[in-house]
C-alpha cells in the first residue's frame, strides 16, 4: 500500500471510532474534523514520520554502500531506538477506553 492509501485508512479509521465514541453520525463527525482541521495534521504528521524514516535508512544505506559502516554498524543504525511520546491506537476496544477530559485550545 501507499503512504497515501495507508493515510486515507487511518483517517476513515478515526472519523468512525469518534463517531462510534460520541454517539454521532459519520457526516458529524467528518465536520468536527474539518472543522478543528484534523485531517489536514494527520497527514501532515503521517508524511513526515514516514519521510523522516525513509531518509534515516537511505543515509545508513548510503554509508554501507560506501564502505563506511559495516554490516553491524548500519544494522544497528537501522533499529528503531528514539523515545517519543506517542502512542498508537490498534483496536476498538482501545479507543473504547479513552475518555474525553477537556482541552485547551485547537489551533
């Protein structure tokens, strides 16, 4: 699949399990999200992460090519090993657990 496509899932993905949490219709909630510009950050961020990764790999790639990093070296340049505060959603029962506290502002 393509980033495009992968993206386009996710977002039906989203717009259904906020429509299924808050009790809405899909088109309410497809509005909410276009309203708050939400699908516009989620492709934004999508593409990024993906360019992000494949720039990393390409580089370490490169460098082997090159003869500057041995196999183990660019194996291990390869592993994934930054910490982040994101967290990923994979099922509806997940979703199901999360609950609406407050915010502070949409931007």
């Amino acid at each position: 699949m393509s980033i495009q496509a992968d993206t386009e899932i996710l977002l039906i993905q989203a717009i259904e399990a906020y429509a299924n949490k808050n009790h809405i219709s899909g088109k309410e909630a497809s509005d909410i999200f276009h309203q708050y510009h939400v699908i516009e950050k989620i492709m934004i961020q999508h593409e990024y992460l993906h360019q992000i990764s494949f720039e990393v790999v390409m580089e370490a790639i490169q460098l082997y090519i090159a003869g500057i990093l041995s196999a183990d070296e660019t194996v291990e340049r390869l592993r994934y090993n930054k910490v982040n505060n994101q967290i990923s959603f994979h099922t509806e029962k997940a979703l199901e657990s999360l609950e609406f506290i407050r915010r502070l502002a949409y931007e």
